[in-house]
C-alpha cells in the first residue's frame, strides 16, 4: 500500500536515506537491492508468522470493523507498516533506516460525515518502532498491536481527537487466503503475496473523545500480508471487500485494476459457517458498480455502493453493499497515498471496502 508519492515523503522527512547519504560513509550495495521472494508451497507456521517478516519489501496488518459505542454505530481502521527500503541493510549505524514503521488510524463516524484519521512514521529502532519477529508485537511510539498467550489481540492508536484502546478476541481460526496462504495478485507467479486474515475477532475495550472515555463492543476483520513483488506492470490500484457475515461465515473478494478499470486479476475466498472454505479463480469474481462518489478534497471518482458477485462450488452469491456514509476517504500525503477506506453492509453482512489508485495510480 506504499506509493512513490508515500516513497518521496519518506525521502523528505529523512526515515528513507538516499544512497549518497549513507551513515559512516559506506558505499551503497552494488545493484538492485535482494528482497526475499514469495513462493508457492511454503508453509504458514504460527505465531511465528504473525510477527514480521523484514527480508521482504512490503509488510501490513490491517484490522476493520464495527463498534457500538452507546447509542452510536462507528466503524475503525487500525493499520500497521513495515517497508524495508533499498538501502544497505549491513550498515551499522543506528540511524540507519533499515526498516520503516508507519501507520494509519481511522474513525468512521456517520455524525461528523467523513474521516477522523491519525497517523504515525518512523524508521525502526531505539524502541520506539519495531516490528518484531516470532509473533505479533508492534510498536511505534504509544501506539501497539500484540498478541498474547491466550491468542487475544490488543490494539491501540489515536491523537488528541480520538484514541481507540481495543481487545480482539478470535472466534474462529485464521484463514489462508489464495493456495494455503500463496495468494495470487497479478498474473506472473511472482506478483504474489502471503496472505492470512482472521475473521470474526470479537472487539471489546474504549473509545476516547473529547477527553470523555466510552465503552465500545463489535466484531473485526484482520488481514496480514508480506511481498516483495506484487502487482502487475498495467495495474494502477485494486478493489478489496472483507466481510464478516451474520451466519458466521467470511468473505474476501479483490480485483486489480488496469487504467481503464479492468481487472488485471482477481481472487479471495469464501468460508461458510460451517468452516466449508471456497478459493477464487479470476474468473470468479465480479464486482459490479451501482454509484459513485466524488470527493471534494481530491476530485478522485470512487465507486462506493457495489454488488460482489462470486461463484462457488454451490452456484453463484451475490451481497449488495451500501457504504455507512459517502465521505470515507483517507488522505495519508505525504508519507502514503489518498484511498477510500470505509465501513459497508449489506445482505446479512458487515465490512470493510477498500479502493485504491483512483486518486493517482498506486505503485508497490
């Protein structure tokens, strides 16, 4: 989810250095940096692979959902980062940005009627931003996302407009998304990624506004995913819906689109209540455009209502999402891009839907 525009802000606030920048005078290593490549066959292991995974270039955990704070309904983002820049990953120097951490926080409130959005950066180190690997423990500055021995998830982010401090709770095992976890994104093996999301993860914890702490309860979606290699040449961004259905069921549908608005790919995954799971082919997949919403920050067009058409070994289903409000787009310049990040419903189901590349073509 990082951009040349988020690559040229990292450059500017000094967490990314350029090669005649370098600490202690070392010359930049010879030819294109070495990321660790994505292949099918391996074999997720946990918690190990809840933590990170710094040989590879691109690394998110990504947790959406529903709250119910008093009367209110909301829906939240919590976003973690890590990008691995090309830089000489053997220089000794503690300022050396050899791994970068940012993040990006978001309230979905219906009454204020667009983002409340906070955000992070720094590059790793002196315990104040760490991915750390062996199981899920991130940190930049006061904001944390972890895992503890009772597999319970902790997550919190804010600013001085909202602080959100949440317990996720899994009610279900994760969920290998594409082939045991090999996840497809384009149509040469190597665009690809490994890919898990845990659905159903049951929120309690606060929500802080206004110096005024509130109780909050709901149901999360997180997805984490690591690459170094992952969309194709044509594509300038995707398509991406997760949805937590009321039979306990769990929806993952993406299309990646070319300039024009075709799917250069498309895949996710179906698993019924009955943990019965069906992985998408391209061909499988569908989503279809019923209105669209105009910012009027950016002017970027973003189709928001939308029909997800799928096809499974029992026929074809079909949930059609109406956004919990227009307005949820999110501008993370200069260190990320401008997206469309928003709580939706529709059909016996709640989510998340997530529309990169309309502002500006996105680039990983």
């Amino acid at each position: 989810m990082i951009g040349r525009r988020a690559l040229a802000g990292l450059i500017g606030a000094g967490l990314i250095l350029p090669a005649s920048t370098l600490a202690l005078g070392q010359a930049p290593p010879a030819g294109p940096p070495r990321f660790a490549p994505v292949r099918p066959g391996s074999r997720l292991r946990f918690p190990a692979d809840h933590g990170a995974h710094p040989d590879f270039r691109t690394e998110w955990w990504y947790v959406t959902g529903w709250l119910r704070a008093g009367a209110q309904t909301l829906g939240f983002q919590i976003t973690f980062f890590r990008t691995r820049p090309a830089i000489d990953q053997a220089n000794p120097s503690a300022f050396a940005p050899r791994q970068v951490i940012f993040a990006h926080a978001a309230l979905s409130d219906p009454t204020v009627g667009q983002l409340i959005h906070a955000q992070k950066i720094a590059r790793a180190g002196f315990g104040l931003a760490e991915a750390k690997t062996g199981d899920l423990d991130l940190v930049l500055d006061d904001w944390r996302m972890s895992r503890n021995a009772a597999d319970v998830l902790h997550a919190r982010a804010g600013d001085e407009r909202f602080t959100l401090d949440l317990q996720l709770t899994p009610s279900q095992p994760v969920l290998l998304q594409g082939d045991a976890g090999f996840s497809r994104k384009g149509p040469e093996p190597e665009q690809s990624s490994y890919y898990y999301s845990w659905p159903h993860l049951k929120v309690a914890g606060a929500l802080t506004r206004e110096r005024r702490r509130v109780a909050v309860s709901g149901e999360a979606w997180l997805d984490h995913e690591w690459s170094s290699t992952l969309l194709d040449a044509r594509a300038v961004g995707w398509d991406w819906v997760g949805l937590n259905l009321e039979d306990g069921g769990a929806l993952t549908a993406f299309q990646v689109r070319d300039a024009d608005g075709r799917a250069v790919w498309a895949g996710g995954s179906l698993r019924t209540g009955a943990g019965e799971v069906s992985i998408f082919k391209p061909d499988d997949v569908r989503f279809v455009t019923r209105s669209w919403w105009r910012s009027p920050r950016t002017g970027a067009r973003y189709p928001i209502a939308r029909d997800i058409e799928v096809r499974t070994s029992r026929g074809r289903r079909t949930w059609r999402l109406v956004p919990l409000f227009e307005d949820q787009e999110l501008d993370s310049r200069p260190i990320g891009p401008v997206y469309w990040e928003g709580a939706v419903s529709g059909d016996g189901a709640r989510g998340y839907l997530e529309l990169t590349g309309y502002e500006a073509p996105l680039a990983l």
